[in-house]
C-alpha cells in the first residue's frame, strides 16, 4: 500500500463554530444570537432542538482542547461569537466573553495547536438584526467595530483569521429561502446582504493591515462544482447561472474587483445596491481562500426552480452513495474546485477549511463508533486534494468538519459530522474510527491508497 505525501509544513486540523458546540447561549452577559431567536420560535428547527447547550463547550473548553491535542491537532479552526463579545452587537464589551477566548487561544497555544479564528459563523446579534441586519449598510461599520474589539485582545496571538464563514449561507438560505435565521425570504435582501458581507470583509482586511497584527486573513466560502446534466444550450446557461451564484459572485469581486454581470443582469431588480468606491474594498489582497467542501452538483435547466431557472440535483462519482442528509459524495469534485481557483483566480493561497460528511452512526455499547465509513470519505477527498496539489494547487492545509457531533442548524442533532462522538444527554465525547484514523493520517503527514 502506497502513501501519498503532502508538502512539507501542511496543516492538519479540525473545524467547529460557535453557536454549533458553545451551549451557555445567554450565561455570563452573552446577548441574543439570531440562531437563538431562530430556535426559539415553534417548528424553526428540527425536533425543535436548540443551541441552549450544543456540546457544553464554553464549560468543557479545557478538557476538549486537551481531546484536541490527544487527537494529534496541528490547528484547531473555530469561530468568535459576535453577541459574546458585544451583547447588543455594538457599544458595551463583554468583558466575560472576551476571557473565554483568550483562555481559550491560551490554552491552545500551550498544546502546540494553531489557532485560527473565524468572526463570524451565522451567530448575527438579534439586537443588530431588529436594526435592519445585513442588509443595512451600517452593519458594515457594526462588523468593524466588532472585528476591532476582537484584534486588540487577541491579534497578538491568532495567526490565522478568516473574516466571514459561507457569505452565500447567510445570504440565501437565511434570506431568501428561510430555512435558516433570520428566516426572510426576500432575493433583494439576499443579494444585498451578499454586498455588505464582502463589503465587511474588505473593512475588516483594512483594519488588520492599518493594525500590523502579526498573521494572516483571508475568508472562507463554501465552493461547489457544478456540471450541466447536458449539453442543451438551456443547461449549459443554467449550470453558468447556478456557478455564478455560488463561486463567481464571491470570488469575481474578491479576487478580480467586480460582480459577475451576466448573473446581475439576469436577477435584475434584485441587483444589489453598490457604490462606485465598494469594490476597490472588497478587492483588497487577501493572505488566503478558504474553501469548504461538500457537494457537486449536476445542472439543469427547468422553469420551476427559482430565481435562476436552474434545478441543481447532488450528484455523486461513480461508485459512491449518498450521505444522511442526502448529499453527494464526489471526491473528484474537490480537485475540480481547487483547480478552478488555481486557474481561474490567481492560484492563491488555499485551506480545506471544511469537508465531512454525516452518516448513520451506531456506537456499540461502549459508545465507540467504527465509522469506517467516514473514513473512507475522507481518505478519497484527501487523495483529491492530493491531486490537486500535484497539478499546481496552492494548498496548505486541511480541517475535517467536525470536531465533534453537534448543533447542526435547522437540522437540530440528527446529523452527525463529528470525528467525536457526543452523547448529548452527558456531555461524554468519545472518538470515532475516524479520528484514530486522522491522527494516523497526521503522524505520516499523508494518506494510504
């Protein structure tokens, strides 16, 4: 058996966010999130689940670093609670929430796991959103403030940051289709909403450099690969629709100053507000893209889906199912991602920021869970990456998403990502195949075919 090797100084880590593992949803001055308000109100979430206590983190902080580092971690990606810090989003810090995160950089610091902070993972604060929420301009300034607040306490010893987490989450399944909180429906909101977190972020990029804090920022997008179900004109304009939304209408400006204006003219009326100063912001140069994967999509064009008239279906490579949320499994989706950055975008600076999957995990009755079939996940989009680098990627690192099973959105704790497993009535966490089998992974610094 063959081991494919990856460079020298790549990262190995693991992904959670805030509100997914906290708990402690309102203890120590923490103010109201959107997912609180969200999971609060009747048939929001499944199960009617909440975040209240997710994996018990804020009190079980120590002990999962030292999970971590038992794990073998070389980096540890986590996200910043926006209402932790500043309860009503702005004005009066919370000085308890700021002590958690520093305990928390600290204490992974001390077991030789590199930190790298997310500001923000979908956790809005509710005072904020009842003051208009993404789609005001002021949350620009809102998320500045924020983001200053957070550099001055911990820019000293966090060298990696990533401005936002999935924008295109935020913007379209929180509002435009509801699923998520805030819960609106509304394209014109979501497209502006888009606006203003890209706008935030180039503020925020700003900020760090004016600051000369010591690391590096970038922002983390979930990026799909999409391929047309034909060759019909009609799919092949619906597949380019579909890629525009997801991956061009981030890394356009990101990367190349502009918004991609075939996908504008077609939304039409929903276009976003955008001032003729705004993409020079946006566009500032970033240190990294972070790229979580999950799916790969097959396009067609179809007059009942939506806005775009594009009916984007899971498809998975030849050989592999489907998991149990339903989505695809397409290892060489992940290279085809990779490389289109590398082609198409100026070949940055590259983290796997998220790739996972859930599967119907049963544990035995000493709660182990042999999820051999986890394993077999990670081993294909592991090689893919692999792939990817060898034709020229300029990939540095990888983080398995999850850590450990929790809060996961409106899905509530039916899903399981986690390389740990959490008993959610005990809080016990136990690691999974997949988790031995990723230390091992570390040790050799590649992956056996």
């Amino acid at each position: 058996m063959s081991t494919r090797r990856f460079p020298q100084g790549f990262l190995w880590g693991a992904a959670t966010s805030a509100h997914q593992i906290e708990g402690a949803w309102n203890t120590d001055g923490k103010g109201e999130s959107i997912w609180d308000h969200f999971a609060h109100s009747p048939y929001r979430v499944m199960n009617d689940d909440t975040g209240d206590v997710a994996c018990d983190h804020y009190r079980r902080m120590s002990d999962d670093v030292a999970l971590m580092k038992e794990l073998g971690l070389q980096t540890y990606r986590f996200s910043i609670s926006w209402p932790r810090i500043l309860p009503q989003g702005r004005g009066a810090i919370n000085e308890k929430g700021l002590d958690f995160y520093d305990r928390l950089v600290d204490s992974l610091l001390a077991a030789d796991i590199i930190p790298n902070a997310t500001l923000y993972h979908w956790d809005y604060p509710q005072a904020l959103q009842e003051a208009g929420g993404w789609p005001n301009r002021d949350s620009v300034d809102w998320f500045v403030d924020y983001a200053r607040v957070v550099f001055d306490r911990l820019g000293d010893r966090v060298p990696l940051w990533a401005t936002h987490n999935e924008p295109w989450v935020t913007a379209f399944v929180g509002h435009a289709l509801g699923l998520h909180a805030p819960g609106i429906c509304d394209y014109s909101q979501a497209y502006q909403t888009v606006h203003h977190q890209l706008l935030s972020h180039g503020r925020t990029v700003q900020l760090f450099r004016q600051g000369s804090y010591q690391g590096e920022i970038g922002i983390v997008l979930n990026l799909g690969h999409y391929e047309p179900a034909t060759e019909s004109q009609a799919d092949l304009a619906a597949c380019q629709r579909a890629y525009e939304e997801n991956v061009a209408l981030f890394m356009d400006p990101l990367i190349k100053g502009h918004y991609p204006e075939m996908l504008l003219d077609w939304i039409g009326p929903h276009r976003p507000h955008v001032r003729e100063e705004d993409a020079a912001v946006i566009s500032q140069p970033i240190d990294f893209v972070g790229v979580n994967y999950y799916t790969s999509h097959q396009v067609s064009w179809s007059l009942s889906h939506g806005l775009l008239k594009a009916n984007s279906a899971p498809v998975s490579a030849p050989g592999w199912g489907h998991t149990k949320m339903d989505w695809g499994i397409n290892p060489p989706g992940l290279t085809a991602v990779l490389l289109n950055i590398k082609e198409n975008y100026g070949n940055p600076k590259m983290y796997v920021t998220e790739n996972g999957c859930a599967l119907k995990d049963t544990p035995d009755e000493r709660g182990f869970v042999a999820d051999w079939g986890r394993v077999g996940f990670f081993r294909a989009h592991l090689m893919a990456a692999h792939d990817a680098i060898q034709a020229g990627a300029n990939l540095h690192g990888y983080y398995a998403w999850s850590l450990m099973d929790n809060f996961e959105w409106a899905m509530g704790y039916e899903p399981r990502f986690g390389i740990v497993r959490v008993d959610f009535e005990t809080g016990r966490r136990d690691p999974k195949q997949s988790a031995l089998w990723y230390r091992e992974v570390i040790t050799r610094n590649g992956v056996e075919e």
